[in-house]
C-alpha cells in the first residue's frame, strides 16, 4: 500500500506541474492524459483493493486487518486526486472519510495524528476538520501538529483563524523535530510534505525556500534519492510545486552593486556569495521577471539585546550559588554554577551553544590546562543526549559543539568566578544548528546581574 500509494501520489502532485516549471517535457496533453489514466488505473484497480467495508484500508491487497496510518495515507492520496479533477468514487471517498474523522475523535491518538486527520479532511472538503483543528489549536504549543491544524482550517476557508498560527509554526521551523504524522515518515517525507503545504498556502513566505534546500541538501549519493517511495513521492511532489511557482525560465536575472560602484552581473545557474563589510551600501536589483531569493548572515555583537526565542528548540539559563539556589546576586569571590537547560523536539546534529557572561564574571577552569579541548566518549556521557565534541572556554564566552542524538532534555553547566563589584546587563544565551542557521533558541532576560 505504502509504496503503491506514494509512487502515484507523486505522479498525481507532479506532471500537471512539469510544463509549468520548464522541465524537458514540452507536450502537456499527453502528460495529462497519462496523470489521468496512470491514477485512474490505480486508484480504481489496486487502491481500492485494499479498502475495507468501513472506509479502512489495509496495508495489502486481499486483507481484511484494518491499517490506520495507511487508510490515512490512502484518503489523502484519493483527496489529492480529486482535487486534480481524477475521478475518485463518491461513495468510497466519504465511507474513507468516515474512519479517519474516527481515528481523529479518539483521544489517545497523538496530537500530530489527529492534526494530520484534520488536514486529510479539509483537503477533501469535509467540513468535520473544523472542529478538529480547532480543539489542537486550543493549547498553545507551537509544534508541528499546530502547523497541520492551521493548514488544515486554511485550506478549509477558514484562514482569518489561523493563519496567525500557521506563520508561528513556520517561524519556528517546526518540521526540524522529531514528531513526524507516523511512524512511516521520515525526515525526507516530512520536509517534502510540508513544502508541499507551504507552496498551497505561503509559497512566498523564506520557509519555502528553506525546505527546498534541505530536501536538496538530504539527496542520498546511493542512488534511491530520498530513501523510500514515500519521501520520494512527498520530495518530488513539493519540489515540482516550487519550481512551478519560481520558474527558471531565461528571465532570472539580477545586478549586485557595492557602493557606487558599476552593478556586476548575477550568474543566475549558481549560488552567488559576497563578504560584506560594516557600513557599506549593496543594492540588489532584480532586471528580470522572476523571483530572486537573498540570504543575509551576520557575524558581530548585535546593539540590542535580540528577544527570546524557541521552537523545535528552547533554550534557559540560570545562575547557582554555593547551595545550588538560583540567584542574580552575588559577592566578589563568589564561585558561581552556570545551568543551561535545552529542551529539544528532535535529534539535531552539529549544535554550537554560545553563552556570553555578564561583565565582571570570568570563567574558572576546572582543568588549568588548556581553555578548549575534545570530548571522550567517558567524558560526554554525563550530558546525556547531549553529545560533547568540543568546548572553549573565551574570555567573555563559553562555547560548547556537539549533536543532539534523540529528543529531550540536556543541561550544561560549568563554573565562573564573581570577580568585579557593579552591576550589569545579563546577556543572551543561544544554541544554534551550525549548519541549519534557522533552527535556533535564544534565552534572554531583563533581569540585571549584580556583584557586591
């Protein structure tokens, strides 16, 4: 089921879109002819093989054991076709109907499922997602179940109630953690559905061109793309959507100018990169007719203290005294314990945490040896599912790299010696993916930093 679903959900998603996106395939008519008759044969011979007398759908064709996530999955696949004007049976479509709105009423269903319920629904225009999505929206956890309850009132006609939490999911990048729909997802699939969702709703919005590149980034060498049919079916399916949106036809053109200098020409079939410095003019103009995407990274201490800030990720910091009790005071001398505490929703590789002290403290180094150094493998397993790989102690920093290898919570601590008297601003604390620049926390408080 799984397979036979996703190669043809890929089919229905992608070849009404390759003429758009100016792929080599020219002739429309018969692409169409063959997305009509390539699911009509499948969705009537194979898929509904495996449909069961109460809208269930098993894993297998000829058996009778009733598959939740396939049945799902199956729904969503029949409710993308019929939005592309397939023929899909009435009756079959609303009995499959029927059994999802059950799975999503049960509430020992995770919260994700339930959500994913809900936007299969919508999709289908069956106005029981309302109620759903709603109930998951009640609680304010800004998760990927809130992401796919917002899409699914969207899509739904009810975009006034949801779309404010629909731009928090995509803020947050909520995709990155480790609570897939099912446990036939992989990371692949959900980064190809969610772009998918992101080109119905927000094609414009830079999360779309976030995932694109991640899926990019996520080709396997071994040949199999993505992993499986259905990551495959889900990449593909939601990159032939961009690419129609953000055609590469010819007219993508752009001029880089720094200062007054004469605009140089944009290469437009490659990544182009620039080293700017402080305090320079650069203007970008875009001379052609499609969109142009501009990525901004900055290196330096900012004026002003940024907000706090969380999501697949969330990130606090205290400071102990000798008892172990949190405080903001403390007397010169004082030897104080730094706690940071994550909290993270996935498994994310090559973190970097960068807590900057407050003025008058100084790092206190345990070993007095050195101020960076490797971890061992028996030194990282106190840090739990945090694994250590190096860590510096600066000047007016401490820095720690390392991986998240499940989700969870980890804490960090180390030591520091109150060592001028005054008071200070207590700066931020931040733990960022070096390599996924997006997915990041930040603890920041207003709270003053005092040694008497």
């Amino acid at each position: 089921m799984k397979k036979l679903l996703s190669l043809f959900l890929a089919a229905v998603m992608v070849f009404g879109l390759i003429c758009a996106a100016g792929a080599a395939f020219t002739d429309e008519a018969a692409i169409s002819q063959y997305d009509t008759e390539a699911v009509e044969i499948l969705s009537d011979l194979k898929v509904m093989t495996m449909a069961l007398p109460d809208g269930s759908f098993s894993l297998w064709p000829e058996h009778r054991n009733t598959h939740p996530i396939a049945s799902i999955y199956a729904t969503h696949f029949l409710a993308e076709a019929a939005l592309r004007d397939i023929p899909v049976n009435a009756k079959s479509m609303k009995k499959a109907c029927k059994y999802i709105l059950k799975v999503a009423d049960n509430g020992k269903q995770p919260r994700v499922l339930r959500a994913y319920c809900s936007y299969v629904l919508a999709l289908a225009k069956q106005s029981s997602h309302r109620n759903i999505a709603e109930n998951i929206l009640k609680t304010p956890e800004n998760d990927y179940a809130a992401f796919l309850a917002s899409a699914a009132l969207i899509k739904g006609g009810h975009a006034a109630k949801a779309m404010d939490r629909f731009n928090k999911a995509l803020e947050a990048r909520v995709w990155y953690e480790d609570n897939a729909p099912h446990e036939l997802m992989s990371q692949a699939a959900r980064f190809g559905m969610s772009l998918s969702i992101i080109m119905d709703i927000a094609p414009d919005n830079n999360a779309a061109m976030d995932l694109a590149l991640q899926l990019r980034k996520a080709i396997r060498k071994d040949g199999y793309v993505w992993g499986t049919t259905q990551a495959n079916a889900w990449g593909t399916g939601a990159l032939a959507k961009f690419a129609a949106h953000f055609k590469h036809d010819g007219n993508s053109t752009a001029t880089f100018q720094a200062d007054q200098k004469e605009p140089v020409a944009i290469n437009a079939d490659k990544i182009n990169k620039w080293d700017l410095q402080p305090n320079h003019t650069i203007t970008i103009t875009n001379t052609g007719t499609n969109t142009i995407f501009i990525q901004q990274h900055i290196d330096g201490t900012p004026k002003t203290v940024p907000p706090s800030q969380s999501g697949v990720m969330k990130i606090t910091r205290e400071y102990l005294d000798k008892t172990g009790t949190p405080a903001t005071t403390f007397k010169q001398g004082d030897l104080i314990t730094v706690r940071i505490t994550l909290e993270s929703l996935s498994d994310i590789p090559n973190l970097v945490f960068a807590d900057v002290l407050p003025g008058g403290m100084e790092i206190e180094d345990p070993t007095l040896v050195t101020r960076a150094a490797a971890f061992t493998d028996e030194q990282a397993k106190p840090y739990g599912i945090l694994r250590p790989k190096f860590i510096e102690r600066r000047d007016d920093r401490y820095l720690l790299f390392g991986d998240l290898h499940k989700s969870g919570i980890a804490v960090i601590t180390y030591q520091a010696r109150a060592v001028t008297r005054g008071k200070y601003i207590t700066p931020p604390s931040l733990v960022e993916a070096m390599y996924a620049p997006d997915l990041k926390a930040i603890f920041t408080t207003d709270s003053v930093f005092e040694i008497q």
